[in-house]
C-alpha cells in the first residue's frame, strides 16, 4: 500500500514511518527544504520537497497513493514564521482532504487530539475544525484523538512531552511547579492525563488502514493508567534517579507571565499550555487496544528509560 504522510518527519510520524516500512507499505513523505536529515530511512520512502502550503507538492504526494494519513501537529505558535495552529492544524489539514477527494485517495487517517472542542484553545478549536471538515467530506476517515504522548523522540529537534519536562523542570535546581486555580492549593496538581506510548499509538494507526470497522469512527487513545501531574512529574524523576521537589504554584500567576513570555521560545510554558494542562486528558481506551490486539505499555521506569540519554 502506498501511503501519504504529512507530518512524517515529526516526533510520531517518524514511528509511522517505520511502523509503515516494517508492515511493507510504502510512505510517500511531504519534506521541507532541510528536513530531510529527520528521516532516519530516506532511502526506503518516497520523498516530495515541499510544505503544506504547497498544492503542488501536496498533489505529488497524494497522486497513486491508497491511504493518507495527517499528523501535523505544533505545540506552540510562531505567527511571524507562519508557523500557527490556524494554518497547520486546520488550513493544511483542509487541503490534503480536498486534495485526497479530488484524487479519489479515499482512505484518510487523521490525528487530532484529546479533549477538542470549539470554545477551546487555539490548539483545540484548530483540531476540531480539521475533525468536522473532514466528517464532511466523502472520505473514509478515522479520527483518532490521543492524550499525552510519550516516546524517544529520537533527537532532531522534535518535541516530546517527557524530554521536554526533563529539560525544562526535572533537571533544574528549582522545585518543580504544581499548578492549581483558585486561591488555595487543595487541588494542586491534581489534574490528570493518560500517557501513551508513541510505538503503541502508531501500530493502531497504521493497523487501521485497512481495519474496515474502523471507518467513520472517532477514537480516543489513552495508555492503560491516569497519573496526575504530581505523579507525572515523579514518575520523570525517578527515570532519572533524582527525588524532584514539587512546590504549588497558582495558575493565573503563571499565566499571567505567560502573557508577556510565550511569544519566546525559551519560555517553557504557555498560556494555551496551562489551560489544557489544567483541564486534564484521560480516557479509557482498553476495548481499543484489545480491538486492535496492543498490549498497552505502561509509564513507568522502563518506558521512559530514553530519558537518560542526552
């Protein structure tokens, strides 16, 4: 089968691509100028240079292919490159449909988020809309809406949740910040999410290509334990040996230096970032697994042992 990934020299497109490779498919991978180092092995992948705002490019990848599969997807906005939610999450994911209608590539496989909704965040407002307008196309879609995603990102400048924590709190020698609203911090750090691993999440991607069941279905796609963001935060210290010190922090003060900050990449944390987080993301995803016969691998010291490199 050929496949047309967009996204695939990202952190879990770059496990679709192998997990792709390793089923006998063949991906056929939109590539930015440069990017090209990000694929481990280019030499087994069909390569079109070009980004998504390039029909062109879009079409060549599509044109003869069978199946695509859409996982673009940023984590924060830089307006003044074009890099916003607006345009990839949601414009870009609206062509590659158009287009893959035009084709007549049928099969689309589509990855947005858990917890989307209209009145939400950028992030979630742009994944919703891409959800909806794909509902009304002719496609044979599956939607699926992972919670946090976890994973050797494998270098290559590739966000990943877990390394980015390490970076950015675990290893710095200040306590690590347990937010909560309101004026008191009874539910500091309390909110939850459902870590998944990101070989798990693409064996169920890529296994659904061709799963007939799975067509028009929205799935969301969580690890086998909810860990609050307490737990979280220990559960990545401990992979590192270290006993992190947690400390409660109010939200709307964080958010409020978020304001001014998050426009700089060497801000950790922004406004969007907080708000999600403080919502939780957890699901149940147990008859999905068993449906697809993965057995789901758990967040703890072993999974997350690619912490220690770097």
């Amino acid at each position: 089968m050929k496949v047309a990934l967009f996204g695939g020299t990202g952190f879990v497109g770059s496990y679709i691509v192998d997990e792709l490779l390793d089923k006998g498919d063949q991906p056929r991978l939109l590539v930015r100028a440069g990017s090209e180092r990000k694929i481990s092995r280019n030499d087994e992948c069909e390569i079109i240079s070009g980004d998504i705002n390039d029909l062109d490019a879009v079409h060549s990848v599509i044109s003869g292919s069978d199946a695509v599969i859409f996982c673009i997807g940023i984590v924060r906005q830089f307006p003044g490159k074009g890099i916003t939610y607006e345009n990839l999450h949601f414009r870009g994911a609206k062509t590659c449909m158009a287009v893959a209608e035009e084709l007549r590539s049928k099969r689309f496989i589509l990855m947005s988020a858990n917890g989307v909704k209209p009145d939400g965040t950028e992030y979630q407002r742009t994944k919703y809309l891409a959800e909806e307008y794909l509902k009304t196309t002719g496609l044979d879609y599956t939607i699926f809406r992972p919670s946090l995603i976890f994973g050797d990102p494998r270098g290559q400048d590739r966000p990943e949740f877990c390394t980015q924590l390490r970076d950015q709190l675990i290893r710095l020698p200040l306590p690590a910040p347990l937010f909560y609203s309101g004026l008191l911090p009874n539910d500091a750090g309390k909110f939850e999410m459902s870590p998944v691993y990101v070989k798990d999440v693409c064996s169920i991607f890529v296994q659904s290509l061709s799963r007939k069941e799975s067509i028009g279905q929205v799935y969301e796609l969580g690890g086998p334990e909810n860990f609050d963001w307490k737990a979280i935060i220990k559960a990545i210290g401990k992979a590192l040996g270290k006993n992190k010190w947690t400390v409660p922090a109010p939200a709307l003060g964080v958010k409020s230096v978020a304001v001014l900050m998050d426009r700089f990449s060497f801000f950790p944390i922004t406004r969007d970032q907080i708000t999600m987080l403080m919502e939780g993301n957890t699901c149940d995803s147990k008859d999905l697994f068993e449906m697809f016969g993965v057995e789901p691998t758990h967040f703890d010291q072993k999974s997350l042992s690619y912490l220690l490199a770097d």
